[in-house]
C-alpha cells in the first residue's frame, strides 16, 4: 500500500486512498493525544483527488486504543434520561424527515439518543462495539442491542429500517464505503440516513492540523469531506437532503475541538488549566466564523434513500 518515491532531494511518502485508490502523499504523523493509550505515532495522508485524510496502516487491533473508561455509562435510567437531554437536537433533526418508524442506532454507545427514540416512539435497535454499553443498553434502557464490531454482517441478519444513524461513527470505521452500502440495502424505499462526523473542511483542521482534537489518532481511520461523501451515496440511490456545518452538534464540535486541541498540548495540570481556557476564550472568538459557509467542525448530512 505504501511507496516510496524520490523527487529532487525530497523523500516523500505515499499511501493509496481506501475509496478511489489514488497517490496519496504523507500529511503528518502525531501521537494519541487525546486519551494517550500508547507512545506510538501514527501516518495519516490525504488523498489528491477526493480529499480524504486517512491513517495508514491501520492498526491491526484497534481495540487496544480504546480505553476501559471510554464511555462513562450512566449509573442508572435517571441519570441517563438527564444526559439525554444534550442529544435532544439529534432527534429533532431525525423527526424533521422521519417521525416515525423501525430506526436503527450504529455506535450508541450507552444509549442517550436510542433512549430519547425509544421515548418518542421509534422502535428502536442498535449495533455498538462496547460489550458493556451493550449490556447497559439491553438490560437497563431496554432496547436491543448487538454487540459486533463486524457491522455489515449484523446488518445483513436485521432490518430493513425507516432511519439508520451514524453520530460521530463513520470516521471510526476501518471501512465505511462497504458500510455504507450495507447501509442503503437495509434501508426501505425514502428511509432515512443520518450521519454526523468531523469535517476535514473546517476552520479548525486548517489551522490546527495534527494538533486538532478530531483527529483522535489512531481511532479515526478516515476524516471524509461532505462531497465525497454526498458522491457515494448518490451512486447507492441515497438523495442528500440537508447537509449543515451550523448545527448544535457543530457548535457542541466546535467547543470541544478549541478546548481539547489546546488542553492536550501539555501534561502538567496546571499548565493544562491554562491552555484550556486559552482554547474556550478562541472559542467564542471564532463562533461567528466557524458558523459560515462549510467552516464547522462537524457537518450533519440527512439522505434519503430513492424509490426504483
């Protein structure tokens, strides 16, 4: 997958794109800054022709890079209806398109928004990675859940589905593209697809690049730009309907991603303090820009899949 090529007296590495194959030279290498789970470094590059970021090689188990307190699950159904709350747009977003029907969870984890579905009267399933997310979700929240890494092949034993979401999931894939196939095949006629995932467009990653949160080496494989995205859905018969960058999961994004960037740059607590603040007042500096054109650090985009 990866060669060598000498131009002039400067080496350059290259990797093939994982969705168009093409010459992908080396962007940069950073270590796991965000939950520091190992010292090693990690290669990401950026595809010439589609713009995908991605890491290569893909570590061969991911798992590992997954820490024990990931998720922070709830002590009970209470305190998960409290947390909930915060996902609330998330909903509204998928009742806007979709106000009823079979909806389908990949990557839950404890379940804030599958439960407030449930509440509104979705009939509710759910894939996650976690085994004890899984548990929590099926014996506390009471939807059911399958616990698989390998979401294709969970796909092709349930379903099909009125709405399938992906909130901050697709960019944690080893192979999204097949995913995404999958996906479409188990949708019915004009369902509904919501995916969530951090955009390599934005203000952030301009300026940040390898420093920014929402790399989250090495657990996002692929930082995928909305074209791209948008291109290969239309080739399965998915119709985008409403893509943004301006939304409360962008601004929820953007906070985080100014905060994390800046707080991961030192390991001295109180050093750490500072450089935390330092990123929430950029924060509200740069709120009215992050809001323009495509510059958020998330973008949402809502497909709908096509009647033959």
């Amino acid at each position: 997958m990866r060669a060598k090529e000498k131009t002039g007296n400067q080496l350059l590495h290259q990797a093939c794109c994982p969705r168009c194959r093409h010459a992908s030279p080396h962007h940069f290498s950073v270590g796991d800054r965000g939950r520091k789970t190992t010292k090693e470094i990690f290669d990401y590059y950026k595809c010439l022709s589609c713009g995908i970021v991605f890491l290569w090689p893909i570590p061969h188990n991911i798992s590992k890079y997954y820490s024990t307190d990931y998720y922070q699950i709830p002590s009970s159904l209470k305190n998960l209806s409290a947390a909930a709350e915060l996902e609330r747009h998330k909903l509204e977003t998928v009742v806007r398109f979709k106000p009823k029907g079979k909806l389908l969870e990949i990557g839950p984890a404890y379940g804030s928004f599958s439960y407030l579905a449930k509440r509104e009267g979705f009939d509710v399933s759910a894939i996650e990675m976690d085994e004890n997310c899984c548990r929590f979700m099926n014996d506390v929240v009471g939807i059911h859940t399958i616990h698989c890494t390998d979401i294709e092949a969970a796909l092709r034993k349930i379903g099909p589905f009125d709405v399938i979401t992906l909130w901050q999931v697709i960019e944690h894939l080893p192979d999204p593209w097949s995913v995404l196939n999958a996906i479409v095949e188990r949708l019915n006629p004009e369902g509904i697809l919501l995916v969530a995932t951090p955009n390599p467009e934005s203000l952030q990653f301009h300026l940040l690049r390898r420093y920014w949160a929402h790399v989250d080496a090495p657990r996002h494989l692929e930082l995928i730009p909305s074209s791209v995205l948008v291109k290969h859905l239309k080739k399965l018969g998915a119709t985008p309907l409403f893509i943004t960058t301006s939304n409360k999961e962008s601004a929820r994004c953007n906070i985080f991603g100014w905060e994390t960037s800046f707080y991961a740059f030192s390991d001295k607590r109180y050093i750490k303090g500072l450089l935390y603040w330092t990123g929430k007042i950029i924060s509200r500096i740069l709120r009215p820009v992050e809001r323009l054109g495509s510059l958020g650090s998330a973008y949402t985009a809502v497909f709908r899949k096509d009647r033959k």
